[in-house]
C-alpha cells in the first residue's frame, strides 16, 4: 500500500540568498552591468521567488530606472540584477528580502 506525500518548497529567505559581486569590485561606467543574484532558502537549496514583491531593490545614489532584475533562465533560484554604472564614485546597493538585507548588499 502506498499513500500520496505532498511536499511543500521551502521559500527564499534573506539568510540564505546572496548577491555575487564582481571579483574586481567595481562596476563599468557608462554602460549595464550584471550582478548575480542566487535566491536560497534558509538551508541554502535554490528556490524561485515566487512573489518578487517581497525583493527590495535600492541605492544611494542611483534612481530607481537604472536597477533591473530578471530571471537568469540558467538555473532554478539565479536572477541577474543589472546595474547601470553612471560616473559616480561609489554607491551603496541595498536588496532586501522580506526587509531583511541579503549577503553582500
């Protein structure tokens, strides 16, 4: 006899997703750029995110026109988050999941 088991997807947490930044640090002026996004749960197994409302994306001194995010279409969990790199000096990029900050904004 067997009998049916529904499985439920743990869902992305702010603990377990992460930002994957250029090695080199620095973003190219003038043109887009893309940063990686991995979404995760808390024990670090690649989960969609189902409802992108819950990801916040913001910069000091970036307008909001020049943040992107999309699917990455390689893998379960990866997004792309282009970044147009103007001819600022620095700027500090914030992305929160659930108000929480993920690794590395």
């Amino acid at each position: 006899c067997s009998q049916q088991v529904r499985v439920r997807a743990a869902s992305a947490s702010a603990s377990g997703t992460r930002l994957v930044l250029p090695k080199s640090g620095r973003l190219q002026p003038f043109q887009w750029n893309s940063l990686h996004l991995l979404t995760r749960d808390s024990s670090g197994n690649k989960v969609e995110l189902l409802e992108r409302q819950r990801l916040e994306l913001s910069a000091d001194r970036l307008r909001p026109e020049h943040m992107r995010l999309r699917e990455a279409g390689i893998d379960d969990g990866e997004y792309e988050l282009w970044v147009f790199g103007g001819a600022l000096g620095f700027f500090n990029l914030k992305v929160t999941l659930d108000g929480a900050h993920v690794m590395n904004s």
